[in-house]
C-alpha cells in the first residue's frame, strides 16, 4: 500500500457549518480525510462576533435593501486561525469574482491551505475583498444565496489534484479540461445496446467493440 504524506488544509468560513457535513462525509473526499490527505476545516463565523446575539451582518451605509456580512467577524476569524502567511491562500467566494476554471483548481492545489470566505444576505463588506482576501472567485455567472456551494465545488476540485486523492494518476491524465478546452471521450458500459422499448435501440458505438486498441484510442482523441 503506498503510503503519502501530502496533506492539504481547507478552512471554510460560513454561517451555516452543518451545510457542508453531507458533502464532505461521502466518496473520494471522505476516504481522502481518512487517509489524512485532505484535512477539511468548518467554522461558523459568528463565534467571533463581538455582537451579544452573535450578529455578523448590519444594514448597508447609503441605503438599499438587505444586510451586509460585516468585515470585523472575517478579520478576526482569519487572525485566530492564523491564516496570514505566505503559505496560505484567502480566497472569497464572490459574484463579480475571476471565473473558476481547471487552471484555477491546479493552482490553487499548490498551496498547503486554502482558507474559503462565504457570503450571504447582499453581500459581505468590500473591505473583506480589498484587505483580507488574496482574490475573488466565481463559478459562474449568476447569482445563489451564499457562497457555500461554490465552496463545496472549490474544495471538490482542488482535491482532485492532491497526490494520491484519486488514487490513479490515469484517471486525472484523460478528464475533461485537462488540456485548455480538452472536454473527455464519451464513455460506455454494459449492455451493448439498450432497447428502453420495442423496436428502439440504443447502441454502443462498433469501434469500442472491436478490440483494435489504435483506432479506439484515435477514435477517443478525435471525439
């Protein structure tokens, strides 16, 4: 059995901690934690909030419609757990944040932590994003009601690329986006053809069956 030392951190700042205990606690995240490869981190904001209700948030400066996650909580939370060193990478998950991408994700695998910042409500004080944060990200353009799913999509892909994670280094050669905008070969399995209703038939494509492992692989690079 081999054996790896490579571990990475991830620290996720949220107001909703249990959001993320299904998720992390299935599949290849899971047995990586097992095996001390990953070391994923949860922390409610609102333990260091100065605020006797444990409040996070307060109304906009100017005006406008819903509550603002205040820069204080962040601060404080990032100064407890230590997170300003060169070592570690703060990124805030944002709406008008650089688009995540496969690039993204083998780049930021090489940090030894990864600390992730989520919103809420109308946002989170620009001066999380201007003094604390490293960089924005966003996994596309449109709008959810927190950043804890985007956080969830950040760990599962940065994961990917820690030593040993997926366990064969084949399966992470031929994924999609490995290459600048490379997407996989169709994939079949058993049966040869599906028939979901008389006189229909879903067949896998001849050349898979064929045995000729050249023109399989052509056929996979051409597709």
């Amino acid at each position: 059995m081999i054996v790896y030392t490579v571990l990475m951190r991830f620290d996720v700042l949220t107001i909703f901690p249990t959001m993320f205990d299904g998720y992390f606690s299935e599949s290849i995240i899971k047995r990586a934690r097992e095996r001390k490869l990953l070391d994923i981190r949860v922390h409610d904001v609102r333990t260091w909030s100065e605020d006797k209700h444990h409040k996070v948030d307060d109304k906009p400066y100017g005006g406008g419609p819903g509550m603002v996650m205040a820069v204080g909580p962040f601060f404080r939370a990032l100064k407890s757990l230590r997170a300003f060193n060169k070592k570690t990478r703060i990124v805030l998950m944002s709406a008008k944040g650089k688009k995540f991408t496969h690039r993204e994700a083998v780049r930021l695998a090489k940090y030894d932590r990864v600390v992730l910042l989520c919103g809420r409500y109308e946002g989170v004080d620009e001066r999380v994003a201007t003094h604390l944060a490293d960089e924005e990200l966003s996994i596309g353009e449109y709008v959810l009601t927190g950043g804890e799913l985007p956080a969830m999509v950040v760990i599962d892909a940065v994961s990917r690329h820690v030593p040993g994670v997926l366990g064969a280094k084949e399966s992470l050669a031929r994924e999609s986006h490995t290459e600048e905008g490379v997407t996989e070969h169709p994939q079949y399995t058993r049966p040869d053809v599906f028939s979901p209703k008389k006189g229909t038939r879903w067949s896998v494509p001849k050349i898979l069956l064929s045995g000729d492992h050249k023109k399989i692989e052509e056929w996979r690079k051409k597709k």
